[in-house]
C-alpha cells in the first residue's frame, strides 16, 4: 500500500507539472499573435503614410537639395563645400559650390575690387544653370571687378548678415549687393522657421531693449533627420514620429518684422569695413523704399523681371538678364564701374 500511495503522488506530480508548460507554450503562441499583429498594423500603417504622401514627411525644398546641403548650427543649414548634383525644380539644373560652400567659381586673391552680391534663392539661381545668372553675366560684362555670388537658398536677411559676416575675412568685398526678396523676406525675417520646417535664426528686441539673434544654436529640422539618419529616411512611421517630436520640442516664433533693422546692421557692418553697401529689390516695397532714401542708401529694383509662374516665381534666363543690366546701371551711379 505504501508503495502504491506513493506512485499515485508521483503520478498525481506529474500531471500537475504538465499544465505550466502548456501554459507557457500557450503564452508564446499569444505573445507571437501580437508582435505579428503589431508588425502587421506597422507595416499597414507604413504603406497608408506613403500613398497618403503627407507632405511634413517629405524630403522637402526640391529633389537634390538635401544632396548638398547640410544643418548648420549658426545659420540653419548651408551647402556643404566643394558639393554638386542635380537639383529638382520646375526644372533640373545642375549645381556645384566652392571651397567656401558658395554656387560659384573659385575665388583666389586679386588686385580687383570684388563685389559680393548677397540674397537667397534668387542669387543662388534657382530654376537657371550658373551660366544663366545675373551674377555669371555680370562677371563677363565687368572684368575689371570681381563678382562674388553670396546667395544661398531659402535665407532670410538674417542669415545673409550672418553669412556675410563669416565670409568677410575670405572676400573682402569693396561693395556688397544685397538682394532683397519683396515676396518672402519679410515673413522669413518674422521667423524661426522658414522653407517648410527649416528652423533659421532671428533677430529680435530683448526685454532690455537690445537687439540679439535668437534660436542659436539652430535646432536640427526634421528634414536633417530624413537626410542623415538611415532609419528615418527610410521608414515614413519614423519621420512621423521625428516630425511630432520636432513640432513638440521646437515650436514655430514668430516676432515683430526687423527688415529695416536688418537692413541698417547690415549696411552698418559693411561701411564700417570701408565698403560700400547697396540694394536691389525683387520689386517694389513702399516701407523698405522709404528707409533706404532716408537713410541714403542707393538701391534698385528689378520691376518687369520675366519669371517663372511655378514654385516661388524665380527668375528665367531672360529675367537674370534684366537684373544684370539694372544692377550694372545701379554699380555705375554708385561710381564703383563705368
């Protein structure tokens, strides 16, 4: 009997020791279902994000600019030295910048005076190849001078100053040109953000009064996150996640427009550097018009320039040509060309 009561409790062990094993084997049957459930929902969710195409998930700024160009903390972002590609606009134009990261040709030492022509997308030569810019035709018209294009996509006035700034040393410019944008500058300058989600610097009144360059360091856009981190540019559920973590963490500012203060540092800086500082203006602006006669600073404008009717209205061939002869006009009443 004894023997017998004791297989039965070895017996009855067994038994017992069977069901946590099956519900083990019943638990990873679960926990399978539901990684593959959140795979499956993953990868849905993946392939609605791309047909939808949100546009915030995009690479942004035209096809190939991410290609040259890189986030930087002063500025914002700046094409990367001695870079080239194609760039995607209304049309395809190819693009190379020099050791100093500016679209155009080397520039060594000279005994010429040089004239750096300053602004954004409209200098950069946006929709045109280099050779159709109204920097490139000024520099065959005017081989007594040097021309330096300083333009640089999607910039603010702010930027331009701080460009400039940093530039300096390696131009020496006796004459600097600033491009003024009439159709966006004034809302760039308002900004932390510009180009769809490019963070940017700004200038600002502080509670003292003083005037200070504020958003630096220059947080990372979403878009530096789609061009350099491999799992963010190719997975969509990721730029998603980056893009509501951006928007979180570095909301939009928007401050009283600065342009004329802008305008003044920057002709400040030049002049105090023994240059001299003029303006060309996309077209008309009334405000901006005013405080450049008070303040005797000669300018231009570029009124009638034939553009494209498509992302940003820039200038055509024919356009570039228009500039070239108003700002050659504007160079000889400035007594700097004949």
């Amino acid at each position: 009997m004894w023997w017998t009561r004791n297989a039965g409790a070895a017996g009855s062990s067994a038994t017992a020791a069977a069901p946590p094993r099956a519900r083990i084997h019943k638990m990873l049957r679960e926990i399978s279902l539901q990684l593959l459930i959140v795979v499956v929902t993953l990868a849905a969710i993946e392939l609605l994000l791309r047909v939808i195409d949100l546009r915030e998930l995009r690479d942004g700024y035209g096809r190939g600019y991410a290609v040259v160009h890189r986030h930087d903390p002063e500025l914002g972002w700046f094409p990367i030295p001695n870079s080239a590609g194609e760039f995607v606009g209304s049309r395809t134009i190819s693009i190379a910048h020099n050791s100093l990261g500016l679209r155009d040709i080397e520039h060594a030492r000279t005994d010429r005076p040089t004239i750096a022509l300053v602004g954004d997308s409209f200098v950069w030569g946006y929709d045109v190849e280099a050779n159709e810019r109204f920097t490139d035709l000024l520099r065959a018209e005017l081989p007594a001078v040097e021309i330096v294009n300083v333009g640089v996509n999607g910039y603010g006035t702010d930027q331009e100053y701080l460009l400039l700034d940093r530039i300096w040393s390696a131009l020496w410019p006796a004459v600097v040109v600033l491009n003024f944008t009439t159709s966006n500058d004034r809302d760039d300058n308002s900004s932390n953000m510009v180009s769809d989600g490019y963070y940017k610097p700004y200038l600002a009144q502080t509670a003292d009064g003083s005037w200070r360059f504020l958003g630096l360091p220059v947080p990372r856009s979403r878009q530096s996150y789609f061009t350099e981190n491999p799992l963010v540019r190719n997975l969509w559920l990721a730029r998603l996640a980056v893009t509501g973590y951006i928007h979180l963490r570095h909301p939009q500012v928007a401050v009283p427009d600065p342009t004329e203060r802008l305008v003044g540092m920057m002709r400040d800086m030049v002049e105090s550097r023994g240059a001299k500082f003029l303006v060309g203006l996309q077209f008309g602006d009334a405000k901006l018009e005013a405080f450049l006669r008070a303040q005797e600073i000669r300018y231009t404008s570029f009124d009638g320039a034939d553009s494209y009717r498509v992302q940003g209205n820039h200038w055509t061939p024919k356009g570039h040509a228009l500039v070239a002869d108003r700002i050659k006009a504007l160079l000889s009443e400035a007594g700097v060309v004949k």
